[in-house]
C-alpha cells in the first residue's frame, strides 16, 4: 500500500507540475491584460535602467511651440502659414522634411486658395513627407475601398514572396483619412501614423506596414527613412514575417511587421528649434543642412502626446524622431524572435525544477529559495537586454514560481494519504470552479440557425413590403424604398448587416438590443419623429420598415450653405429638442444625435431618425473597435463609458446647433485621439466670437447645452426647447421665413 502511495503521490506530482507550466506558457502566449500591465511595469523598469542613447544629430525637430503660436497667432493656422514654414525650411537644405500634421480635405482653405499654395511649397521642397491615419479593425468590412489613387501610389511594390502576406498578422484597416489631394499628390511620400499602444497605454512598438485593401502601406517614419537614405519605393522590400530591406540595410521585424521602439529619452531629448525662427530668418542658412527636420506642434495645448516606458507625456513628434533614429542608424532591439524561445525554455526549466527542488525544502528555505530566484531572473535580464538587446519575461515566470511554493506543501514526500484525496476529486470541480462546461458547444452551434450572415443584392420583397429601389448603402447596411400593398403605403426599409460583426456572439448580443430598441422606438408618436411601422426578420436579414419621407437632411443642407441663419438653425433645434423631450419621457435616449439624423422636410418640418437603431450602430462600434467617421457629436461622458441618459443627447443636439449657427464644429482635432481629448476638456469659443452677429441669448443656451458636466447642462430636453421657443418668440417676427429647401432640389435621404 505503501508503495503504491509512492506512485500515486509521484503521478500527482508530474500531473500538477505538467498542468501549472501549460497554464503559465498559455498566459504567456496569450498575455491577458490584467496580468499583463504587471510584466510591462517590470519591463519599463529594466529599460529605464538600462537606455542607451542612439544618434541623435541628425534629427531636428522644428516645434510650432508657445512662442511661435504667440508670434504667429492661435493654432490652427490658415495653410499659408504652414506653406510659409516650409519653404523656410527647405531653403536651409534639409534632406527630408517630415510634416507631422494631420491636412485632410477643408472647404475653407481650399476656398482661399491657402491648399493650393500649401501644396506648392511641399512640391517645391521636393522632399516633403506628410502623413495619414488609417481606421484599424480585425474583422470589420472595408468601408470605403476607392479613396484617392495617390494613397496607392505610396504602397510597397516589392515582397520576397507576394503569396504569403496575407497570412502574417500585419494590423489591417478598413478606413483610410488621406491628405487633401493637392498636398497628397505634390508630398515626395506619405506614410501612416498609427500608433497600438500596449495595454496600459503605452507606445512601446512601431507598425512600419499596415494593410489597406489588399495593399501594404508604410510608416510615416519608415517613409522618412526611406528619403534619407536616396531609396526610391522600388528600392524597398517587405520580407514576410522577418522584416523590411531598405536599400542594403535588413530591419528585422516581428510577424506583424513590427519594431520596438528605443527611446533615447524623454521629452528634449532631441534638438529643438522654435518655428519663430524661421518666420524671422534667425537661422542660417546651412543650419539643416542634410539633415532631417520634422516638424509638429508641441505648444501647451497640444493633445498629439504619447505615453512611453521613459515619460508619460511625449509630443508625437518627438516618437516620430525616436523611429526614425532607431530606422536609420539600425538601433532596434535584436533579439525580437530569439526572446520567446528563451521565455519558453526558462518557464519550461521552472517547470520541471520546481516541483523536484522545493517540496524537499522547509518553507523558510522555500521562501529563500524563491526570493534568490526573482533576484537572479531580474538580473538575467538585466544583462540580456543591455548586452544583447533581448528582453526576457520577469512576471510569468515569477507566477510560476509562487504557484509551485503554494503547492509545494502537496507534493512534500508524507504519506498522509493527500494524494488519494487529490484524485478522488473531480477534475471539472477543482479546475473550474464546480461548472460544468459540457453544454457549450452545443448552445453555440444553435446560434447558426438565427445569427444574420450574409445580405442579397437583388430583393423583391422584404416581409411583406415589396421592394422598390435602393436609397442608399451605409456601414451597418441597405435602406430601400418599399411599398406596403396593403394600403398602398410608401416606406423606406432599413436593413442590419450581421455579417460586419466579429462573432456569432456579438451577432446574437446585437440582435437582441435591436429588436428591444426597435420596439421601444416604435411606441413613439410624435409629430418630430419618425414613425417605425414593422420589425422583423427575412432571408436572413434584420429589417426595420419605417415612415418614407422627402427632404434634406441637416447635414445636407449645411454642406450645402456652410452656416445657416440662425433663427432658422434655433427652428430645427427647438423641433429636435421637442422629439427628444417626448422620447426622454418614453425611457428612450437616442445616443447618436447628429446632422445625419435630422431631416428637414420642404414644409421646414423635422423629423428626427434612427431611434433605436443608433444604439444598435454604437453598440458594434464600442464592441468590435470600429469608428466610422469621427465622434464629433458624441457626449463626454459617451466617451468616458458612464451611464447614458437623455442629458447625453442634450449635449449631442448642443453641438449641432454650434455647427448650425457658426459653421464650424465646436470640437475638433488633427486626429481622433486629440478630437476625443478635446471632447473631453476643452471648452470651446463662444458662438458669438466665433460670428459676432450671433446675439448673445444664443451664445447662453448653446454653451449651457454644451456643458461637460451633465449636472450643470439643461437637466430636460424641454428646458432646452423652451428656452428656443423663447428665444423665437423675441425674434421671429423680424425673420424672414424663407424655405430652408428652396434652393435645393428634393432628395430622398432616410
């Protein structure tokens, strides 16, 4: 009996030893985020200690700073201002000039003519790269795969192996935000400014390649070397899996055709000079000499900072400058492949010593034992990371080591029968908490007889409305004109594309809330909504049958006039405000008021839509990573992730009537982290600064409707009618009630 407790305590042993190193490589491997923050804090640690400074005198950075932006005037400057700056710069004979600052497409500056004239001082220059941002998602659908040509003329031409691309794990987008086409055609290059912080924030990796519609774009600072070093885009090849050949230089890379970053420092490490200089010709003229000059915005108020292991606020610009160096001089960390077979072999050494060495210690030479280990692993890679840039894990295989100091006491060689008691108890119990898992892929496999996967071009019926014609196709679906033959009835049909999800589960989630919301949205009768006549399901499609109406929306109408009168914009505030009142009363929040979401009919009437359906659009955004568009009309506390609730779309219909009366939204940013941050913080310029024949009781209700404090804005979306109501009742006389459709053919918009 003896002996076969011997073999039964030895079984357990190599059965508990086995299962705790499989766990603690799958985390490994798998790196969860809670447990992950643990291993980069330990990381930032032993970078810190041991940074080694690269080549820094190449690199200038002209910074739009406090001093340029008080010489110069407030940020951002018309694009003239910015042309002015770059011939400046180029008359010094830089070798390339890196212009961090997002210039996508603007009505206003093309209208003076300052794109144009910014457009021509880059093609001047000869050497200018500008940047682009890409929407990034895993599994969501292309949503616009024309954009300009000249975004495919800066994508790689040379692989190693075109056929085998695809199958890396390079970041992939959905959405690109290029430069406005003259900028984008005179620039020598234009490359992505992405960035893929690690779970706590922080930007430790640069992706040099991210795909687009089956093309592979560059980094921006990847294009900058590129100039640097005279390589034309056929002198640049993307090597699957391994890295990128620029000329004669290999930079070896991970699978995702990523690089860790090497910060030399934080904030000033690199050469600094004020943009002021160059308006006032302080500098000589060989001070860039072959150098590279990248210039950004780094004043007091800029929001395009980075959180790295060194600091928690570096102006992007200066992260740019970081790549380049580590591009051009080579200074990337080696030993990227090497270090997860290393990680593998030590968690697997602690996997087959622990349990051998620790049962046979008392605890306190246990503890000792354990304490030693940390210490000598932390100054192993201490020493790998400074001699031979490879960076091992610290945290894992702690963990490992305090797992097996916990169950040591089970594995010591007593007889009390512990191991008998161990196999009696059954595995699913000890591993899972008692629950029993057995059932989940049954109930999974259900879920493909309901889940929406695929829509059909051609319909001809849709339930029992009998389909017309297409209105229009949008990110989450087709809206179709469509007839009710019954009674003859027009209306338009909204369908939900499932298939854009990641998951049957999110499918199954997302379902569920739009059908709730369809039906709570289609209790509302108001004379300002709009009405929903049907919910339901056909050929696999998600439908919603709702009122068809004829008119512009208010995103229409100020594309088309930029800035509306403002008694008038106050009309379709106050109507909207009405609808949102109503629907508040009913426990309905909208979430996503915008200009798109109001129609105004050619009797000047409103109609506000997509009741329940937005929240079922939000919901796969938040879910899945995905933005289409920018959140500029989104609550701050929306952004914040906090409860909803009407004072939300208060804050939402603020924003509107800002754009409506000025022409200018009251948030903005270069990209969509500094718009969210702006959001966030910054309050905005009264409407009156911003057009002074606004009148000043229009400047109290929008601002008061813009409050970021919930507590401190309209508290009711009928105080926020009311006061409009007010507002008309002083002046509306004196307006002249011009049809705001007048000048507009009809068009047919749901």
């Amino acid at each position: 009996m003896i002996v076969m407790a011997d073999v039964r305590r030895k079984q357990i042993t190599i059965l508990l030893s086995i299962l705790i190193t499989v766990f603690i490589i799958s985390m490994a491997l798998e790196r969860p985020k809670h447990i992950e923050k643990f291993e980069l804090a330990i990381d930032d640690i032993i970078y810190s200690l041991g940074i080694q400074k690269g080549k820094l005198d190449d690199i200038v950075i002209v910074a739009i700073d406090n001093q340029t932006v008080n010489a110069i005037g407030r940020w951002p400057w018309h694009r003239d201002r910015l042309a002015e700056l770059i011939s400046g710069i180029a008359l010094r004979n830089p070798k390339v000039i890196g212009l961090d600052i997002l210039l996508q497409r603007d009505f206003e500056e093309d209208t003076l003519g300052n794109t144009d004239r910014l457009a021509s001082a880059i093609e001047a220059a000869g050497n200018v790269v500008v940047p682009s941002y890409f929407t990034l998602s895993k599994g969501g659908k292309i949503v616009d795969d024309s954009p300009p040509d000249f975004i495919y003329y800066n994508s790689f031409v040379l692989f190693d192996n075109p056929m085998t691309i695809g199958l890396y794990p390079i970041p992939r987008a959905i959405e690109v935000y290029s430069p406005a086409e003259q900028i984008g055609r005179a620039s020598a290059a234009i490359g992505h400014v992405n960035l893929i912080p690690d779970s706590d924030g922080k930007i430790r990796w640069e992706p040099l390649v991210v795909s687009f519609n089956s093309h592979y774009f560059p980094s921006f600072a990847m294009q900058v070397a590129r100039l640097y070093r005279n390589a034309s885009p056929g002198g640049i090849k993307l090597v699957s899996g391994k890295g990128i050949q620029l000329g004669t230089q290999e930079i070896r890379t991970d699978a995702a055709m990523r690089i860790p970053i090497s910060y030399s420092g934080g904030y000033n490490t690199f050469k600094y000079i004020s943009a002021s200089d160059i308006f006032e010709g302080d500098l000589p003229e060989d001070a860039f000499e072959n150098k590279i000059v990248l210039v950004g915005y780094v004043a007091a108020d800029n929001r395009d900072v980075v959180a790295t292991p060194l600091t928690e606020v570096l102006p992007g610009v200066e992260k740019q400058a970081s790549v380049v160096e580590n591009l051009i001089n080579g200074n990337i960390l080696k030993g990227i492949k090497s270090s997860a077979w290393l990680n593998l072999l030590i968690l697997i050494l602690f996997g087959v010593l622990g349990p051998i060495i620790l049962p046979r210690l008392a605890l306190q030479y246990r503890v000792i034992s354990i304490v030693g280990s940390l210490f000598l692993l932390f100054n192993i890679e201490y020493y790998m990371f400074v001699n031979y840039e490879i960076m091992l894990q610290f945290f894992y295989p702690a963990f490992e080591l305090v797992l097996f100091l916990g169950i040591s006491p089970l594995l010591a060689n007593d007889r009390t029968g512990m191991g008998s008691k161990m196999r009696a108890a059954p595995l699913k119990d000890t591993m899972f908490g008692g629950r029993d898992l057995r059932g989940a892929t049954q109930n999974m496999g259900n879920l493909e007889q309901t889940i929406v996967t695929s829509t059909a071009d051609k319909i001809e019926y849709m339930g029992r409305y009998k389909i017309e014609r297409v209105l229009g196709k949008g990110a989450m679906g087709t809206v179709y004109k469509g007839v009710d033959p019954a009674i003859g009835r027009p209306v338009a049909i909204k369908t939900i594309r499932i298939d854009r999800l990641d998951s049957d589960a999110e499918a199954a989630e997302m379902l569920k809330r739009l059908s709730q919301e369809a039906h709570s949205a289609g209790k509302l009768s108001h004379p300002n909504i709009i009405i929903i006549y049907d919910v339901g399901q056909e050929r696999n499609l998600q439908y919603i049958a709702m009122e068809y109406l004829e008119g512009m929306t208010l995103e229409e109408l100020l594309k088309q006039r930029k800035v509306l009168d403002f008694y008038k914009s106050a009309l379709i505030l106050k109507q909207t405000a009405d609808a949102l009142a109503y629907a508040h009363k009913q426990n309905v929040v909208h979430r996503d008021i915008k200009p798109a979401n109001i129609m105004v009919l050619p009797d000047d009437t409103v109609k506000v839509m997509d009741f329940g359906i937005a929240r079922a659009d939000n919901m796969h955004m938040t879910q899945t990573g995905i933005t289409v568009g920018t959140p500029n009309y989104i609550s701050p506390e929306q952004l914040q992730g906090g409860d909803v609730d009407g004072r939300a779309d208060i804050f939402s219909a603020g924003v509107v009537l800002y754009e409506a009366i000025t022409g200018v939204k009251p948030f903005r940013g270069d990209n969509i982290s500094s718009l969210v941050v702006n959001i966030l913080n910054t309050v905005p310029a009264k409407p009156s600064q911003v057009n002074p024949e606004i009148p000043g009781e229009l400047d109290i209700i929008t601002m008061k409707a813009l409050e970021k404090n919930r507590e401190v804005r309209f508290q009711d979306a009928a105080d926020f009618a009311n006061d409009l109501r007010t507002f008309l009742g002083e002046k509306v006389q004196t307006s002249e009630r011009n049809n705001l459709n007048d000048s507009a053919p009809n068009k047919v918009i749901i």
